[in-house]
C-alpha cells in the first residue's frame, strides 16, 4: 500500500510541476478592451498575456474599410505585446488580429474590436469630463466580465489532480484496509 500512496504522490508531483510547461498562454487582456470606446486619443495597442510570449508574437490593425493601419513598433516583453502607432488614430472601428507564441511553443491567435471618438477640438471641456465619469462603469463592467470568462488556469488544474489523487488513494487505503 506504502508503494501506491509514493507512486501517486510521484505522479501529482510530477503533473503539478509539470502544469506550467504544458500551459498554454492565453489572452489575459487588451488595451483598450474588446469591445470598448476610447474618448481621447490612442497611439498605443497593448495585450497583456497570462503567461511570457516569445518574440515573433505579433499584431495587425484595420479599419473599418479593412485597410491596414501599420504601426510605427511592436514590442514584446515577458507577457505584454505593445504596438506603437505614429499618429492617433482616427474616429472609426477597428480590429485588431493578434498572433503569439506561447513559452511551451504553441502559437495562440484572436482578435477584438475597438472604436475611437475622440471629442472634436470645439467640443468643450464639460463634455469630455462627463463622458469620462461615463467610462469609469464601463471599464468596472469590462474587467467584471473578463474575470468571468477567465480560462482553467493550471493553478486549478493542480488542485484538480491532488483531489483525484486523493480520491484514488483513499480508494486503494479502503480496499486494501477491507482484505
């Protein structure tokens, strides 16, 4: 029985260990957000990923035409993947597509849309004000929501396993303990 209870508690070590090189790095989330409207000028498009990216993780950007809007650098670092633009983008619809490269070497892709309106210059500063005190909910509701359609983290799937593990053990301590 001593032999069971090592070689399942080898095998949950193995797995728990093992659990991050086989994880996969899926989109944690973007800047701006899917979905979202940005109100003041945007130069920057930033996906932050669970886990590090490799280089050769990119993105593109089209406009509401599906014309490309081709940015200035696309940067990578640990788990953030920043596209720079030279100029502010303009009042429209966008789509972003994005391609990574996990740290295991599994290439991830997505995409997500976004709108721009930035206030005309004779619009005054009151209504900039007020439709900043409008996106503070909407940002609230936003990382409400990406929290919800968070994945299975291996974080989860660890605790998972020792549970079966645990389960099973049990098992064979009942069985063995009934003979």
């Amino acid at each position: 029985m001593k032999k069971i209870i090592l070689a399942l508690f080898s095998c949950l070590f193995m797995f728990s260990a093992a659990g991050n090189a086989f994880a996969h790095t899926h989109l944690e989330s973007t800047n701006p957000a899917d979905g979202e409207t940005i109100t003041e000028p945007l130069t920057e498009v930033t996906l932050t990923f669970e886990g590090k990216i490799e280089q050769g993780s990119t993105i593109d950007l089209t406009d509401a035409n599906n014309e490309a809007v081709e940015f200035d650098n696309i940067s990578v670092k640990d788990q953030v993947m920043t596209g720079t633009l030279v100029n502010p983008l303009e009042n429209g619809t966008y789509k972003a597509r994005w391609s990574s490269i996990s740290a295991d070497g599994h290439p991830m892709e997505g995409e997500f849309t976004f709108t721009v309106e930035t206030p005309l210059a004779e619009e005054t500063a009151d209504q900039t004000d007020t439709a900043d005190d409008e996106a503070a909910p909407i940002a609230a509701e936003n990382d409400k929501e990406k929290a919800e359609k968070s994945p299975f983290t291996s974080t989860m799937f660890s605790i998972v396993l020792v549970l079966v593990l645990l389960m099973v053990a049990s098992f064979f301590f009942l069985l063995k303990r009934k003979k």
